[in-house]
C-alpha cells in the first residue's frame, strides 16, 4: 500500500531546465534524451530505471574523416553522422537512414530540425483519426512534447513522448506543422528514431507469407541496413510491423528485450542501420514507398503511433507488457475484457454451397455441443456462388436464404446461440452492382489494366462517397438483422494505387488515406453497434496488427488449421499480441489446406490456446468427435479466464525444438494451464523435462488430473518429464493445477 502510494504521486518526467536535459521515468525504466551542441536532440539513454541523470555521458567528441561539421562551426570533432540522435533530417550531414525527408518547394529534399521548445501534458492526446494507445485516468501517464524546427523551411516537428506510470512502456509519434507560406512534400515521415550505442545486438522480427503467418526470426545487426517492411498496403501476412532488439544472450526468461511495434495496418517499414561505428539507428513509420504527402501551409501531417517496451527479463516480459498494454490499453469497447464465445463458422463446412436446411443442420448439430455461436462466412450476398462475384452487393443472396438473414439470425438464437456475420467491405468484384454503378470507385490507373488477385478489386477507400456508400449498406442490414459479431476479411493486397477521383498531385497520399478511409468505417460502425464484437481477417492472419486492435479486439489468425503449422503461428503471433486476440479454430483431419491427419486431441488442445472456435461441419462429427467436442469445450469454458486474460509464458519453442510448452498463469498465481506438445515421434527419445514459469515458489500446487502435489519451486525447477514416452507423433498433454 505505501509503495503504491509513493509510486502514484511519483514524478513521470523530470527535466532539467539548464542542461536541457528531460529524464522520461516510472518505477520500472528510464528514457533520456537531451539537447546537444547547435540544438540536435540526442538520445541519451533507454533502459531500466535510474534515479537520476546527472548529464555526464557526453557524447565522445573525435574528428572523423568524411563526417561533416555543423554549418558555421570549426569543432571537426562534433558531427551530425555519428550523434545518436531522436529524430534525423536529411542531406545536411548525417548520413545514416534519416527519419524524415521533406521536399520543398525549390525541389530540395534538405531536412535539418533544432531543437526549440517542449510541453509537459498530463495523460494523453488523443491522436485524431488514428489507432493508439490510450488512458482511462489522468494520472496514467505523462506525455513530454518536444517541439523541433526547421527554420529555414519553416516547419514544426512536434515529437510525443508518453511514459505509463505502471508499463515498461513509452510510445512516440511526430506531427509535422507547415507553418511556411508554402507548399511542401513530405516523403518519408517516421514515427520514431532511435538510436543505440555501440554493442552487440541481434533483431527479431515476424515474417511469413499467407498461411504461415508470424515465423519468428532472429539475426544479429550487421553494418548495413535491414529493413522489416510491407508495400502490400496492408499490414501483410509477410511482415509484421514489429521488431525487437535483444543482446545475442536474451533468452525467454532472461537478458534485455527492446520491443518497437508500430500501432498502423497499412504499409509499414521498420529499418535497423548499423553504422561505420558499431552503433544501431532504428527507425520506424509509414512505409516511404509511393508516399508523397503535400502538406500545404498551416496543414498538420499526425503519424502513427509506436510502443516502445523495454524488458530486462527476457522475450517473456517484453511480449506481458505488449499484452497487457493491447489487451487494455488498445482495444476497446464492452468486449475489451469480456470472454470470448466459442464459435463455429460455416466457411470449410459448406464454402459457398448452402441453403436454409444445411446451415440449420449445422445448427442443430453444434448447439447440444455448448458452441455459444454461430458464424455465417463468405457467400450470403448478391448472387455469389464463387469467390468471382458480388463483393461491393452487401444485400442478401435470395437464392441460399429465401427468408433473409433475420430468418437464419431467429434460428441460431432459437438455438441459444449468437449470431455472426462475414463481411468484404473493402473489396469489389467486376460482376457486381456497385462495379456496373461507380467503376469510378476503383483504385486503378486510367488506360492501364487492373491487377485481379482472386478475381476482385480493391475499392478506393481513400473517397469518403465510397466509405459512405459502404457505412449505408453495411447499416441497413445491422439495423434490421440482430448481429452479434461480424468478421471483416480483406482478401487481397492493394496494387495500381491510383485514385481517379483524386488530383495527380495528392496520388502520393492514397494508400495512407485508403487506410484511414477504412479506419473511418470501422470507427463508425464500432460506435453505432456497441455490442457486436468484431474480428479481423485478411485471408488468415494478413492484417493482425496493433492498429486493428483499436477497432478489433480479436483477429483470425491464419488460415491454416493444422496444429502443428499452428504451433508455429501461435507461438510467434504471442511474442507481440495478446492471447485474447488470437482466435484457433479446430479444423477438419485431413486438414483442408495441408491434408496431414493429426489427432482430435492434438487440434483442439492447439486451438484452446486461443479464442476457440470450430471450422467444420458439426453435423458430420462421428458419435466419438462429437462426445470429445464436447467436453473440450466444457474445459475451455471452465478455463476461458485464464487462458484469454491470463499471463502467458512460453516455455519451449517450436522453432527450435520437437517438443514445444506454454504456459498460463492466473493474475493472482493461484490456477496454472500446461500446455505440451511434441511433434515428431522419436525412437530412443531422450528424456525431456518441462520447467514452469510465474508461480508462487511458496505454495503447494495441486495437479488436478493426478491429484499430485508439487511446490510452486519444484515445478519451476525440478520440472516435470514428459510423458508418455515421446513415439507417437503430434501429441499433446494438458495439466491443470490449482494452489493449495
Ligand atoms: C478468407 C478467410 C476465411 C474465409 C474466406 C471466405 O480467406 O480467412 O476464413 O472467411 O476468406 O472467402
């Protein structure tokens, strides 16, 4: 109680008005960052928390051959090119990535911002139009505004500092301010910069590709540039806007873990830089490609958020406090921290072919199982009996559901079951009404060929008629039709990004603008329909990102249901998003994508690890599928706190090994879920022991199968072996222990 209350009234930012130095701190890190010689805002120090700065790590002043000297000054020792800086400019000196670069009217691209002034603000402002991190009270957070110039362009950079009083958490964003009489351009505008000292590092980042989404990556920083981007116009299966640095030691459990995720679904580039002396300059933004933004004087260009986690207890304390701030401080709504219900979807049961009668057999069937709802996917629309068709006619397909969508929503909850529907909005098919209506409406360059990626196009979201069009459609069926969840797919990535509606000068601006268009949308139908929890989707998991968890608070992970390809997907997707994200779906055996058989109690033990649903049709389960659904789903709703809201810990990866753990503990310790997997059989196996993580060392823990009892110390380090012997392949064991 006292510590709480020295931590409550304690000071966030502290600043030290004559060495312009500012110490961004809570009970946990550190930030500094200072002004340096001619005004260069230098970064100083990101890491575990220190009392005090008393600004003696100066910069090391050498003169170093072909790095430049700041205009009018003789000091040969002091160079732009190797001061770890917070935010760089462009083409005066510094060259390594710069974070900004700004094309002025005279067609220089010369960037260089000096520091001018700073802001102290209590909690947050609210970044308009943008997914972010937010505060539910004043006292959360403080927010450290430092404002830059560019004095010769007449430019405002305005850099934002929020430091959480209780997160290992500081987010940024820069706003720039055109407060010249004239127009300029920015080319590249990231969100942050940061700039480490010399040492050894190693990057981690999430590529994939469709279906296999989230693969964890691990390299060291060698000279040169990397850069973790998506042109897709999409946050991508293929790289996820994360990266985290980590010394070459950092385990799970141990070492330092540098997390930089960018809170933004559209295109995105992260870029580590090591440079001709050992130091590392990240920086983290809009992707610069096709980027083009005019900002006209007096206009306000906002960039995304990141947040920035610093962890010194390995990858597992930096992935809890990305949960925790994503779970809570991201999403939103009356879902926020509700359980999520178990779900079956229609899509792998029948794809397109159904009617009345098949989708009440597949109701009939998952209801006496304890399925809490039901979803109906792709092809309920216009007349679309394939995926060439009908995307843009959100009205209903009279074929399949002669008695409308009310009729099937009064079924499912005649079955005591919610109600869920799929949308496209994004996305338009050639043979539609809205295409025959407003081709215009389609992102492509007049007189040239439209790219058709399963034979759709993408609608030009950066056009409020179009967004508008989308909102009255998608309303006048919520308005009638009582839907408890949607799932919102995009289904393909966005090429010809071309507005023809807009003018040739503003076309640099159309991806960033068609990711806001599609923000408005989702923003609207959040706030007008409060109860419906809606998940994302991009062809599976190709747009599971921070940014759509402010709209979203789940997202459908991948389309590849196979547990063992799923070990990997899970495994990767939880080094940043919170489990209560995740949705894992028991599919069919053979798997519908990859065809491997695998065990019910191996798909479904995967699939509990998440927000768990069903892709299959219920009512062709055999008599023992259906008796085992059944008393999955009675443990997953036993056990659904803990695993969506509970810590998780991953214990053995999938990556690098054949058997793979992970771990959920209760926030008050009292209820641990052990998760063990083992891929292949092996002859002659060596013995394997589990150790548990996040318990209480003093206390019995009871495991509820067995009946065993073990201290909370023994299971963290005497661990347990895994059994049985490990010969069959894709197996998995669950344990279930309460304190004592
Ligand atoms: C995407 C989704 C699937 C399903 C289909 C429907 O691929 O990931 O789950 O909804 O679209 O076309």
């Amino acid at each position: 109680m006292v510590l709480e209350q020295t931590i409550t009234t304690q000071k966030l930012i502290h600043i030290d008005e004559e060495q312009l130095i500012f110490h961004l701190q809570n009970s946990q890190i550190s930030y500094v960052l200072g002004v340096e010689t001619g005004g260069v805002l230098a970064h100083l120090y990101f890491g575990p928390r220190i009392q005090r700065y008393h600004g003696e790590r100066h910069y090391p002043r050498i003169d170093r051959g072909f790095s430049g000297n700041l205009p009018g000054s003789l000091d040969r020792t002091y160079s732009k090119d190797d001061v770890p800086q917070e935010y760089s400019g462009n083409n005066t000196g510094d060259y390594r990535l710069p974070a900004a670069i700004i094309r002025a009217a005279n067609g220089a691209r010369t960037t260089d911002f000096r520091y001018k002034d700073y802001r102290v603000h209590t909690a947050k402002p609210e970044l308009k139009g943008l997914p972010q991190t937010y505060v539910e009270s004043d006292d959360e957070a403080d927010t450290l505004t430092i404002i830059m110039v560019d004095e010769t362009l007449n430019l405002q950079l305005e850099l934002a500092y929020t430091i959480y009083r209780e997160r290992s958490v500081v987010t940024r964003s820069a706003k720039l301010i055109n407060l010249s009489e004239e127009t300029v351009n920015i080319e590249k505008i990231a969100s942050m910069q940061l700039d480490l000292p010399t040492r050894p590092l190693e990057v981690i980042s999430l590529p994939g590709s469709y279906a296999r989404e989230r693969q964890i990556s691990r390299h060291e920083v060698r000279r040169g540039v990397t850069q973790f981007e998506s042109r897709r116009g999409g946050s991508s299966h293929h790289m996820n806007p994360f990266i985290a640095l980590v010394e070459p030691q950092t385990t799970e459990f141990n070492g330092e873990a540098l997390g930089i995720l960018l809170i933004y679904s559209g295109n995105h580039q992260l870029s580590v830089e090591r440079d001709s002396i050992g130091q590392t300059r990240v920086t983290a933004g809009i992707n610069e490609y096709n980027f083009d933004w005019q900002l006209e004087p007096q206009q306000v260009f906002q960039t995304p958020e990141t947040a920035m986690v610093y962890s010194t207890t390995g990858l597992n304390g930096m992935s809890q406090s990305y949960h925790s701030l994503l779970r809570d401080r991201v999403a939103r709504g009356k879902h926020r921290n509700a359980e999520r219900p178990i779900l079956i979807n229609n899509w792998e049961a029948t794809y397109f072919d159904f009617d009345e009668d098949k989708l009440q057999e597949i109701l009939d069937a998952a209801a006496p199982l304890g399925v809490e709802m039901f979803v109906l996917d792709d092809g309920w629309f216009g007349h679309r009996n394939d995926d060439n068709s009908s995307l843009g006619d959100w009205f209903v397909n009279k074929n399949k559901l002669p008695e409308g969508l009310t009729k099937i929503a009064q079924q499912t909850r005649a079955k005591e079951m919610k109600f869920g529907l799929w949308f496209e909005p994004e996305n338009i098919s050639e043979d539609s009404e809205l295409f025959k209506a407003h081709p215009e409406w389609v992102l492509g360059v007049p007189q040239r060929g439209r790219t058709l990626s399963r034979n759709q196009y993408v609608l030009d979201f950066s056009q409020p008629d179009v967004v508008e069009n989308l909102f009255q459609q998608m309303t006048a069926i919520l308005d009638k039709v009582p839907v408890d969840y949607i799932k919102w797919d995009m289904n393909r990535n966005l090429t010809e990004v071309y507005s023809p509606l807009t003018k040739p000068e503003h076309q640099g601006e159309i991806s960033h603008r068609y990711i806001l268009g599609v923000y408005e949308l989702m923003e609207r139908l959040r706030t007008r329909y409060p109860q419906i929890l809606f998940e994302g989707c991009s062809g599976g998991g190709g747009r599971f990102d921070a940014g759509l968890l402010y709209y979203m608070p789940q997202s459908w992970t991948s389309d590849n249901n196979d547990p063992i390809e799923r070990l990997k997907i899970q495994y990767g997707t939880s080094l940043v998003y919170p489990i209560s994200a995740v949705a894992a779906h028991v599919g069919t055996s053979p798997d519908e994508l990859l065809g491997r058989s695998t065990s019910m109690d191996m798909r479904s033990a995967v699939a509990m690890s998440g927000v768990l649903g069903y892709e299959l049709d219920a009512s062709k389960l055999s008599l023992a599928d259906r008796k085992a659904v059944k008393t999955q789903i009675q443990f997953y709703k036993q056990h659904r706190r803990l695993i969506q809201y509970g810590t998780f810990y991953r214990l053995e990866s999938p990556f690098t090994s054949n058997t793979v753990a992970w771990l959920f503990v209760s926030p008050d310790k009292s209820e641990a879920l052990l998760y063990r997997f083992i891929v292949q059989g092996v002859v002659q196996p060596e013995p394997h022991i589990t150790t548990l993580a996040g318990l209480d060392p003093q206390c019995n823990y009871v495991d509820v199968d067995s009946q065993l009892v073990y201290g909370g110390d023994e299971l963290m380090n005497v661990g347990l072996y895994t059994t049985p012997v490990q010969t069959n392949d894709f197996t998995a064991q669950i344990n279930y222990f309460t304190a004592q």
